[in-house]
C-alpha cells in the first residue's frame, strides 16, 4: 500500500550531520537507516529499500555522485528518491545532482527542518499545519 513505508536511509559521514538529521526524522516519525560510506549506502538502499534516500556526496570509498548514479542504474533501487545533501553549493553543483539522477538537492549546513520537510514533500505527504 502506498504512503506505508517510513523508512529514510541516510548516507551520511559527519557525524554531528547523522545525529542531527536522525533525531528529527525519527522524532517525525520515520525509521532511519544510517551508513557512512557510499558502498555501505548501496548496499544498505538494495538490503533495506527505503522510501527515501538522503546522500551526501562527499563520502568515503564511493561518492555520492555515483553511489546514486549506481542506484539509479539498478532496476530494484532506480525508483527510490535520492535527495542531494552537499556543501557544494554553486549552481553546477546542483546541475551535476540532476546529472547523477538525484531527484532533489539541499545545500549543506541544512536546517534539520529543511530536510525534514524535503523529504515529506518528495514522499507526496502533506505538512501539518
């Protein structure tokens, strides 16, 4: 049934970065999924399929440019939304997530409530008032 899975997979190194963006989400209501590398990331989005995946890109072993380009390429995981969580914020920033196949792109530092309410509208659910 549609709109049922709660689960976030979040691809995160910094640590203060996870905590933060866990705590709200959790507190929000989802399941949190945690990896610290974009090899870990992969196979945690193949093991788990979560309704959502927030990528940083500047991660160890495989950045998130191709950790996503990787998971777009896999049929099992290509529908999974992927938003871009970076500190590279330029313009060609944003121009290469949407060339990597990230359906969203926040710049780094991120308001926890900017994410949190990023990742409700990529999953269609409304804010509460």
């Amino acid at each position: 049934m549609p709109g049922t899975n709660k689960t976030v997979l979040l691809v995160e190194d910094n640590e203060d970065n996870l905590v933060i963006y866990s705590t709200i989400l959790r507190h929000s209501g989802y399941t949190v999924i945690e990896a610290r590398d974009g090899q870990a990331g992969i196979e945690a989005a193949q093991r788990e399929h979560p309704a959502i995946i927030l990528m940083d890109v500047s991660i160890p072993l495989i950045d998130g440019w191709e950790a996503t380009r990787r998971l777009k390429a896999d049929p099992e995981t290509a529908s999974i939304p992927i938003i871009a969580l970076t500190a590279h914020a330029l313009a060609s920033d944003q121009q290469k997530a949407v060339d990597a196949g990230c359906d969203g792109y926040i710049p780094k530092p991120a308001e926890p409530r900017v994410v949190l309410a990023a990742v409700r509208r990529q999953l269609g659910e409304v804010e509460a008032a």
